[in-house]
C-alpha cells in the first residue's frame, strides 16, 4: 500500500460461508466494493485478522476485520 | 515411488499481481522494504527483460526501465503457502513443506481415489487455481530428484512427468547443474574432471570421485543415473531440530555495532521464544554474519549449561560481535542456538535462576495470546521497529524448523 492509514471504517459486509465486505464508510463518502482482488488472513496473538484487497473501480484499498475485536480497519490505499 | 514436485510460479511478484490488477501483465520486482535493494522475486515479465532475484535495485532498472517495485508483505505469502499445502493435503497424508513455494508430495497409490498422476496434478492446479487465482508448475517422476527437475522443465504453469524409462535418455545430455543441489561451485569442480553431463557423471567412476568429494561422491554418481533414495518428510514428522536460528536481512547495510546489538536482541528474542515453546534447550550460540559482498560467516561460543534464556543469548551473541573486527558494513546477522539438549524441564537449583524462568514463562505466555513483541526487553523500544523484512523463500511455513531470512 502506498500510504498507510489504519484508520476505522464503517463496513457493510456479507458473512455467508466467510466475509464479503460490499461496501465502506471513510471520512464520511460511502466505497462501493466492485472488486475483492485477494484475501488473506494474519494472527495477531489469538486474533485472527482478515485482509482484503478491494477495489472501488478507482482505487485499490487494504482493509482488516479482527475477528475478535470485531473492528474493521482501513489499512491503506493505492491510488 | 511416485514423487510430485509443486513450485508456485513466481510466487511472491504473482501474489501482488493477484492484489493489484494494475499489476498484472506488467514486469514487477518484490523487495523486502523501501530501503532494501535487492529483489526477492521478478514476475516472468520482469524476467523477459533478465531480472532476476538477488539482483539490487539499480541494475534491475537498468535491465527493465519499466519495473514496477512493489514493497512485499510477509503475512500474504505465509497464509497463501499454508492454504497451498492445505490443498495439497487433501490429496495426500505425506506432504513435505519445502520452502514457501515449493513442496514434495508423494501420490504412490493415490490413483483409486484421484485417478492416474496427471489427473492428480491437473486437480491440483485447478483448485489452487480457484482458491488463489494462481498457477505452479508441477513434476511427477519416481523421486524427488526427478520430480524437481520435471517441475523446473515448464514454467510457468507447466506438468512434466518423468517415467521410469526415459530417465537414462533424459539425463545423458544434461548439464551437471541442472540438477538439484549441484551448485555452481560444484558444476565447476565436476567440469574440472572433464564431468559436465549427468551421462559423464553417471558413467564416471565411484572411486575417483569419492576420492574428490568424499561420502557425496558415490551419492553424485547415483544422482548422474537419475537415482535418488531420499524420502519425502511429511509436515510434522522431521526430525526433532538440530538447531534453532533465525536471521534478518537489514533495511539497509549497517557498520554500527551498537545498532547491530539491537537486532542480536531482537533475533535473540526469537530464538529464545520459538525454543521455550518447543522445550528445547542449546549448549552453543552462534552469530552469523553476512557482509555486504555476500561473504559470510559463522562463529559460536560454548556454554557449560544448556540455555534457551534470551539474555544468556543475547549476551553471548554480543560477546562474539564484540570480538570481530568487521571489514565492512553488514547486510545479514543471524543467532542460533544449537547441541541441542532435548527434555529440559530439568529444575533450576537456584533462586534467581527460577525466578528469571517464572519471568521468561510469563512473558511468552502474554506474547502467545497478543502477539510476538508485545512484551520484550526494553533496547528494543530504542528506535524504531527494525520491521520483519521479506521473508526468504527457504522459510517454512510449519515446525521448528531453522528460520533463514536472507
Ligand atoms: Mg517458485
């Protein structure tokens, strides 16, 4: 990611069989989640992080959910 | 014996082209941070234009002007290598982990549930395709050797399958180096007996090379006739560690011992750490050292009792960088602990000694529940976090293995 933010969103997401984020809240201006281009998941002690790479059809974002603190980050952008 | 190679196509450089779609068809190099120089992986457009890995930044760009350099992150390749080897398991109990990208599978009688070899290898491909978007070349052959060489034969996204018998015709014209652990040192010596082939080595004879080489000789000649008895070491079953170690390849190279100091602490915290979790206490610590010309090397010092106490190895780490005078600045440094002694739950027979257990218990405890470093010695909060650097493809993902980050 070319600047890192790691700041809370808001997310609309999906949990059906995983997590799909659909959309999210930054600053006040709704992202819509046109494209997940890769997941993958950390641990941080026990709590597992899931990343997402998504796209918003202009830009390419990094957000987190911990699974355990049920927080949703935006970890960073690439324009 | 049938013997499956997988090696994930360009792994770290097609992982990032996955994220980004920006990325894709496009010559990219992975470093391992903004200050690092040196590429880890070159996705097969960068290599078009002879990028290659190891290569700094300056002379990638002058191959390729167009390369992208794209900042790796660990965390990305170790869970997409775990969910590979998962993959890889559903189709076999006996999986051997490699490196990140590369694993042995041995499919001998897998055929009445997945069908003939190249079936195997076709649905393997198919669902580490659906499940991470990207391609491994894969070699089928009777040993691991064989199967190496098959899956270094197509890339990217190739199968290869060696039988039986074409192994000798194969082989006949094939340089020396191509194979699997013949390094360029190697090729050279064997060329130096006028051996340059696997037919030449295959044919030559056992005597004069054990007389060169030693053991490995007859070992060499067997490899030149395409025979190889290693077994495939499933996920779990090696051997209890020899060693524990891990090394840090630095942001940038460093000449300051006192810098250096905090990242013996930090290596030793972790050589400390991953030693306590496995019961496993070592008589020798060494530090290794890599300049920045790439020569290496390694020292270690002695201790009367066995040891998996961060500060007795951090102190002894620093007692052997403080005994070398260093001709350049250093690019690499490593501790390890090693002559093992196994079962050490002996009790300590002096006060302080169990106190300073009770600490190193309690510390792990709260790292193992919020993260590693959440708890560490105070130097480390000096400066900055060093940062974990990219990993090196010989890391695994499973088992005390020696962790090498070049
Ligand atoms: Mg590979």
């Amino acid at each position: 990611m070319s600047t890192v933010l790691k700041e809370p969103i808001k997310v609309i997401a999906v949990f059906d069989n995983g997590v799909k984020p659909v959309k999210f809240k930054w600053k006040g201006r709704v992202y819509p989640v046109k494209e997940i281009t890769y997941a993958w998941t950390s641990k941080e002690g026990d709590s597992r992080i899931m990343h997402f790479s998504v796209s918003d059809g202009a830009a390419l974002y990094e957000i987190t959910y911990d699974s355990s603190a049920l927080k949703w980050s935006l970890e960073g952008v690439q324009a | 014996m049938i013997v499956l190679h997988m090696d994930m196509n360009a792994f770290f450089a097609s992982v990032e082209q996955r994220c980004n779609p920006a990325l894709r068809g496009k010559p990219i190099a992975v470093i391992g941070s903004s200050k690092r120089t040196v590429v880890t992986t070159a996705s097969y457009e960068a290599r078009k234009f002879g990028v290659k890995t190891g290569m700094n930044k300056w002379e990638a760009k002058k191959k390729c002007p167009s390369l992208i350099f794209v900042i790796g992150d660990n965390r990305k390749y170790i869970d997409t290598s775990v969910r590979v080897l998962n993959i890889l398991k559903d189709f076999s109990p006996k999986v051997e982990a490699y490196s990140i990208d590369e694993a042995f599978v041995d499919i001998t009688g897998t055929d009445l549930l997945f069908g003939p070899p190249e079936e195997v290898a076709r649905r393997i491909k198919e669902r580490i395709r659906e499940d991470t978007g990207l391609t491994c070349s894969i070699g089928i052959a009777p040993n691991k050797l064989l199967a190496k060489l098959a899956s270094d034969m197509k890339k990217p996204d190739g199968l290869v399958i060696i039988r039986e018998e074409d192994v000798s015709k194969l082989l006949n014209d094939l340089p020396v180096g191509e194979l699997w652990g013949i390094g360029p040192r190697l090729t050279e010596h064997l060329s130096g007996l006028n051996v340059r082939t696997c037919g030449q080595l295959a044919a030559f004879p056992a005597s004069v090379l054990r007389e060169r080489f030693g053991i490995i000789g007859e070992r060499l000649k067997l490899m030149g006739q395409g025979i190889y008895d290693s077994p495939i070491v499933p996920i779990g079953e090696e051997e209890a560690a020899k060693s524990v170690g891990h090394s840090t390849t630095l942001p940038k190279d460093i000449a300051d011992k006192e810098v250096l100091k905090r990242y013996l602490l930090k290596l030793s915290e972790m050589v400390g750490a991953r030693s306590r979790a496995h019961g496993l206490k070592g008589r020798k610590v060494s530090l290794t050292i890599r300049y920045g010309d790439f020569f290496t090397f390694t020292r270690q010092k002695g201790l009367e009792q066995p040891t998996n106490d961060t500060r007795v190895i951090y102190s002894l780490a620093t007692d052997i960088l403080g005994s070398i005078r260093l001709r350049s600045a250093v690019r690499l440094v490593g501790v390890t602990i090693s002559d093992i002694a196994g079962g050490c739950r002996q009790l300590p027979l002096f006060e302080g000694e169990r106190k300073r257990e009770r600490l190193v218990n309690a510390v792990d405890l709260v790292n193992r529940h919020f993260g590693d470093f959440t708890l560490t010695w105070a130097a480390l909060f000096e400066d900055d976090d060093p940062g974990p650097g990219v990993i090196s493809p010989a890391w695994r993902p499973e088992g005390v293995k020696r962790v090498n980050v070049r």
